[in-house]
C-alpha cells in the first residue's frame, strides 16, 4: 500500500509539462516587477513634467 502511494506520487510530481494542456501560463515575478515599475515610472514622469510646464 505505502509502495503504491509512493510510487503515485512520483509519478504525480514528475508530470511533464505536455500533460498539462490547459494550464494558463503564468509571468514571472520579475516580468511583473519591471512592468510595474515601467508604468509607475511613466505615471510619476508625467506628473513631474506638468509640474514644471505649470510654473513657467
């Protein structure tokens, strides 16, 4: 019995990713991050930039 249940759970941790056909593909942190930063830096670039075209 504990023979079988090993043995299924090796086979459950190594499936290969061609098992798995409708799985919704996830970014990776660090693509998140650095498009985040993108945007907050265009937002905080635009806001700086009207500042300074208000004040002359």
């Amino acid at each position: 019995m504990l023979a079988r249940i090993t043995l299924s759970a090796i086979l459950l941790l190594s499936a290969s990713p061609a098992m798995a056909q409708n799985v919704a593909q996830v970014p990776e942190a660090s693509a998140l991050t650095l498009f985040a930063l993108g945007i907050a830096g265009v937002i905080i670039g635009r806001r700086l930039s009207m500042r300074k075209s208000d004040e002359d």
